[in-house]
C-alpha cells in the first residue's frame, strides 16, 4: 500500500506515533474537538494529539448523539479535521454505524482512508445504550482489526465498554468491575489496543481496572472525577475530556453574544 503523507509526517508514522503516546502513570491528555477549527486552536495549545468527540461533532452539526449525524458528513468532518494538522488524529467512531461485523469493517475503512490513525468503538447500542453480547463486540473488534491490518495501517482500536454507564456512580460495584475486566480481556484477544471507559468515577475501581487489564487504559474526567495526577498515580494511560471543550467553548460564545447585545 502506498504511504500517505500529511506534510513532512505519513499515516504510519503519526500511528505509532499514537500507540507510544500510551504509557500508564503518564497519560496521554486529549481535549476533544469538533471540527478543523477547534483542532487547530487545540494543536496550538501544546497538544500531542487530536481526538473527536462524537457528542460534539453532533451538536456542531444540529444533530443529537447516538450515530445521528449521517456518517458521510461524520467522516468528512473528520477528513478536514486530518488535514487541518500534523499531529495524529483519532476518531469517536461510536458503535460503528451498523451492527453487523462487516458494516463495522467498512466504516473502519472510510476512517483509515482519511488517514485518520485509531478510532473509539463501542458496545452498546445507540438507540438505547444497552449493552451489547460480549461476543457480539469480539466479533466487530475482529473485524475492525483485520480491515485494518489489511490496509497496513497499526490503526488503534479503542474498546470503549459502557458497563459502568448502566447504572448511576454511587451503584458502581466490584460486579460491574468484574464484567469490565472480563469485556476488557476478551477485546484485547480481538485486536483492540485500548480500553475506554467512560462514566467510571471511583479511584478505586480505576485503579483495579488498570492493574488488572493488558490495554492501557482510557479514563473520561467529569466533575465527580479525580485529578489528572491522581488518575495518573493509579495506572491510567489516557484522558478524555469528552464533550467539556465544546461546552466551554460555546458558553463563551453564548456569553460574549450577551454582552455584545
């Protein structure tokens, strides 16, 4: 396959560029955005990669969350974003806009053509946020993982599982920990190289998370959240900030708005 160049940095390298950024204790820190602007103005606050909140890059758009946005506009969004910076860009792919392993694959391929370098993937459903069969999920990482080493691009699959987003933080337990670990061991045996797991709060379930999973792990921060430093103390290897950026972003917008009438 052809190497792909982005100025002076082609897709293999800014992807293992990405994959070395994972180092628990030391955390990649990802200040999402939504569009070519927003990555910019992120790559010229210091950042070491760019990743896309699907949440934001919805809203931005006029849609809601869940693979409302037509994927086409998703991806072109995303195309723009790739060629708006150097640095390596990954993608909040949601649940794969299909549920079928093949419908998964294509996306998967859409992405890498953008020379996008790893993707978020879920195993709920976005209709209604339940969880999907564990097999089911191995069966989509699989084939995510094939299209991609078929196209020779070390794309990093980040699982995100939704376990703890089943029930509110103060009934976060060693069961729901568990199951975690369990989806978290499987979609390593499917090719992921990441576990995302957002809504997890408690340091204390984090840090057995990370102790007990071979992916370095991907935590969300959110106001019930522990410090960075704290997270980085318990074996976290990367940081979302979710849609927090666009919030902020658009409140400044909003007030500015205000006081300019």
């Amino acid at each position: 396959m052809a190497e792909k160049r982005c100025g002076a940095v082609n897709q293999t390298e800014k992807a293992e560029l990405f994959r070395a950024l994972h180092v628990p204790g030391k955390p990649l820190i990802l200040f999402n955005v939504w569009d070519a602007g927003s990555a910019k103005a992120v790559a010229a606050g210091g950042a070491k990669a760019i990743a896309t909140s699907s949440w934001s890059v919805a809203n931005a758009n006029g849609f809601t969350d869940g693979e409302n946005i037509p994927f086409v506009l998703a991806v072109d969004n995303l195309r723009r974003i790739v060629r708006a910076t150097n640095l390596p860009v990954t993608f909040d792919l949601e649940s794969g806009y299909g549920d079928a392993p093949e419908a998964v694959g294509e996306a998967i391929s859409l992405v890498i053509d953008t020379e996008a370098v790893g993707c978020n993937l879920e195993d709920s459903f976005p209709a209604n946020g339940k969880l999907r069969e564990t097999l089911a999920q191995v069966n989509r990482i699989r084939r995510a993982r094939q299209t991609a080493d078929a196209a020779d691009v070390r794309l990093f699959i980040n699982a995100r599982t939704d376990v703890f987003f089943q029930r509110g933080s103060e009934q976060h337990n060693d069961a729901m920990l568990v199951e975690a670990i369990n989806r978290a061991r499987a979609y390593a045996d499917a090719g992921a190289d990441g576990l995302f797991v957002p809504g997890l709060s408690d340091i204390r379930l984090i840090a057995r998370l990370a102790e007990a999973s071979s992916l370095p792990l991907n935590i969300m921060v959110g106001a019930a959240t522990s410090s960075v430093r704290a997270l980085a103390g318990h074996g976290v290897a990367r940081v979302s900030h979710g849609p927090s950026p666009y919030l902020i972003a658009m409140k400044a917008l909003e007030d500015a708005a205000r006081a300019a009438g």
